[in-house]
C-alpha cells in the first residue's frame, strides 16, 4: 500500500470548512455565519486570535507556519490557497 494513503491530502476545500469552523468556534457562532471571502478582521479577531489559529493549524498539518501568514491572506479563502501551496512546498 503506498505510504501516502496513509497522509490526509488536504484541499482549499476541506481546508477551508476547517478554518471555517475553526473561526466559528472562536467566535461561538454557527460555522454557516461565516463568509469565506470575508477578512478575518471584519469579524474582530486580532492578532492574538490569529496567533492562537496559525498553532492550530500547525497540529492539525503537522507544519510550521510564519504567523504572518494570516495577516498575509486575510480571508479563508485566502489563507485555504496559501496552505495547500505551503503544504505543496513541504511534501
């Protein structure tokens, strides 16, 4: 069996209902709430917030993340896309 059936592949997609539900979570409201090609900032998450988002996301990929990266692609529809490229670069 080849090794990568074993290793989740992630797309924008699927990445993006996580962080979806992610930011739901943080903002104790329904995960259909959020507007994907919304900034982050709109919904008052701060850097601290997006300090706590960039650790989660480490463990969920099992990577490591410049925390400006959410500053960098500032709706999850963004922040999706430049994760499937990062975990591109590191496979």
């Amino acid at each position: 069996m080849p090794e990568s059936a074993e290793v989740e592949t992630h797309t924008a997609e699927s990445l993006g209902r996580w962080l979806t539900e992610c930011v739901a979570s943080h903002l104790e409201r329904p995960a259909d709430t959020i507007d994907a090609s919304v900034p982050l900032s709109d919904y008052g998450l701060d850097s601290l917030y997006a300090l706590s988002v960039a650790a989660e996301l480490e463990d969920h990929l099992d990577i490591s993340l410049d925390p400006t990266v959410m500053w960098d692609n500032p709706t999850i529809d963004a922040l999706s896309k430049a994760l499937v490229e990062e975990l591109a670069l590191n496979n």
